[in-house]
C-alpha cells in the first residue's frame, strides 16, 4: 500500500510544478503582446520564498505589479517556505538557468530573489541559539556562521548563474525585516494552533530566552549579521547585485500581544507591510531603471 503521506507530498509538488507552468506559459503570452506593442515595462523573473509568494494577501510581488508605472512583466517563480538551498539546488537551479535561456521568455532586465529566511527560522532555529546563562548573549556563533557560510555560497551561485547567461541582467535581493517571537502563525486552527509556524518562539523558549525584549535582541542581532553578509555579497559583486535595505521599515510589535504592527504573523507582514517593502524594491528599480517603472 503506497504511504499516504508520501502520495499527498507528491500531489503538492505536482501541483506547484503545475503553478508554476502555467506563470511561464502567461509570461511568454504577455512578452509577446509586449512586443508586438513595443512597451518599455521591464521584463523581470522572481524566485525565492514566501515573502515574493503569499498566499493569505498581496506580497512583495504583487505590490510591485500594482504600484509600478508601468507595471512590470514578472515571471514569478517563488514558493513559500522554500529556503536557499532548495531554491538552488541542482533541480531548481536547472529551473533557474532554463528560464533565462528561453527566449520565449524575452531579454530580462532584473531579477528578484529573497531568499535565507527559510534556512534560519523554523524548528532548526533553535539550531542558531544557546541555553539562556548569565553572560551569554543567545546566539551560537560557529553554527549561525555556518548556515550563513551555506547560504552565502547559494547567493555566489546564483549570481554566477546570472552572470553567465545573462550577464546584464541586474540582481535585487534583500534582508527581510525586524521580526518578533509574538508565537503568532500562519492560517489559525479550529481547535488551536496554526497550519504553519511559529518559526520563532518555540526555538527561543526551548532555550529559556522567553522575555519578549531579549528575544528581540537576538532576532534583531542574527538579522543583523545577515544584513552584514548582504552588504559584502552587493561589494564583491557591484554593479550586478543590488541589496534593497529593507530592514527598519516595518513597525514591529511591541509585545505578544501588540496588533497595531505591520506584521500578520512572525514571518509575514499585513497587506500594508508588504506594499512598504515592496516600495523599497521600487525606488531601486527605479534608480536603475528611470522611467521605465
């Protein structure tokens, strides 16, 4: 008897595979209507996580087609909760290098990824943290350097990808925002609990950091060290690579309980949240791109 579990994981990637065909196939229609009215929209492909594909409101994505004038043609190919070493690993990375060489595609402009949230929070947060004693600061620095070190070598891949197939193409990329351990999750239960996350929380009480303030500090410290890391990729890589500062722009909470922030959950901003950090992405396509966003 096939595991039902297994057989249901199946449906999904099928089902996203199938998504995801159908914005390749309404990309290529819309590039060819592009052309045949000879439009200066920018020609843009997405990838990445959940911060570009949200299904509960608009996203980063969405923002940037409905407040770009002209809109811009995306081929989005983002999915929630995949990390980087998903997103560019060998299948999906094949993905990535099919879609530039296609030329039903069209000459893309610019590319959009966000990437690393998923690899850091999560169950494995805990991973990144230490037992709360007096001196320490929360945070094991050789295994958060680690997965900093796997999702830096992710960025230098996809970089080179881009580099060598579409070496004009511009690359934006971005660090993601304050996030707070609120325990708040995505899609409430019936009967308690969320179809997906808390990332945080859990990890942070596991390891006895249950102060909102403190747990604060170390979100903040560990986004901060991305952001670090973010700023020497965009060096080592200039003009290619944009790093879109999107940290500060969000009002977080406050306290567990505080609902006047720009964040639906721990990991997602509200429909407002979004549109502020997809605004971000639009004054540097803009900077890049004059008049042609």
């Amino acid at each position: 008897m096939a595991d039902k579990p297994a057989v249901a994981l199946h449906s999904t990637y099928e089902q996203i595979a199938a998504e995801r065909q159908r914005r390749i196939e309404q990309h290529q229609a819309n590039i060819a209507a592009t052309k045949a009215r000879a439009g200066r929209e920018l020609n843009i492909p997405a990838d990445g996580d959940s911060w570009f594909s949200y299904l509960l409101s608009k996203d980063v994505i969405q923002w940037i087609q409905a407040d770009g004038n002209p809109s811009p043609e995306i081929l989005n190919l983002a999915v929630a909760g995949d990390p980087v070493t998903a997103t560019l690993g060998v299948t999906k990375r094949q993905r990535i290098v099919d879609n530039l060489r296609d030329p039903a595609n069209g000459d893309f402009d610019a590319l959009l990824f966000s990437g690393g949230g998923d690899d850091i929070a999560g169950d494995q947060f805990c991973f990144w943290l230490t037992d709360k004693a007096t001196g320490s600061n929360g945070i094991n620095a050789v295994s958060l350097g680690d997965i900093l070190g796997v999702i830096e070598t992710g960025y230098d891949d996809l970089f080179s990808i881009c580099g060598r197939y579409k070496p004009n193409c511009r690359i934006f990329i971005h660090a993601y925002d304050y996030a707070r351990a609120t325990g708040i999750g995505a899609c409430p239960l019936p009967f308690g609990g969320y179809a997906a996350g808390p990332w945080l929380k859990p990890s942070l009480d596991y390891r006895g950091w249950t102060n909102f303030n403190g747990a604060a500090t170390i979100i903040t410290t560990i986004l901060q060290q991305f952001d670090q890391l973010l700023l020497r990729l965009e060096k080592k890589y200039a003009p290619q690579v944009i790093y879109v500062r999107t940290q500060g722009t969000l009002t977080p909470p406050s306290s567990i309980n505080d609902g006047g922030s720009d964040w639906a959950n721990e990991l997602h901003p509200t429909e407002p949240g979004f549109r502020k950090i997809a605004a971000k992405f639009l004054s540097a396509l803009k900077h890049v791109f004059p008049g042609r966003i």
